[in-house]
C-alpha cells in the first residue's frame, strides 16, 4: 500500500504539521539504520514543538523519509512531523500548531 502526503490548509482536519526538515548522514547501511537515524535527528525539533503547544494532548512525532532503495539513489531529506494520534482513524489536528 502507497500513501501519499499532501499539502492541507492548518484550518481544515490534518494528519501532522510538518516540524523540520533535515538529511540523513552519509554510510548508513539499512532500512533500520536509516529509520534510527531519522527518529534521532527528530528529536530536538520534536521536543520544541511540543513545549510550545501549551494544552493536556498527548503529541507524536512522525518522522518521513527515504528507504534503503531511496537512499542509494541519493536521497537524503526527511521530514519530521508532529500529529495527535498514534493509530491510524484516530484524532487529526484541526489548526495550527504553536
């Protein structure tokens, strides 16, 4: 299954709000070695985010990038997003975050 993201309006129900972009390090060796490094890099930007948002919901961090196929041809960007929910059907944000 492909899913695809698309630009929304903040104002309307989304997913998760882009937080940072970032690159991957050169050398990493799999898929798995290539997802820690996305979660570590997330990190700082995850935890900004969320101090700044002020309310009781619980946020998640999202981290989106390359594949181990990807990632030989070159393609180093990812993008760590924030949402609330952490299964799939589950609440979406409906404004923007802080």
């Amino acid at each position: 299954m492909i899913v695809t993201s698309e630009e929304r309006p903040c104002e309307r129900e989304h997913d998760g709000e882009v937080i940072a972009t970032l690159q991957l390090p050169e050398g990493l060796t799999g898929d798995l070695k290539i997802n820690l490094a996305m979660l570590d890099g997330c990190k700082g930007a995850e935890t900004a985010a969320k101090a700044r948002q002020g309310d009781d919901r619980t946020y998640y961090g999202r981290p989106l990038g390359p594949t181990m196929a990807n990632y030989q041809q070159g393609w180093r960007d990812y993008t760590c997003s924030l949402t609330v929910s952490n299964h799939q059907g589950g609440p979406r944000l409906t404004g923007h975050l802080h």
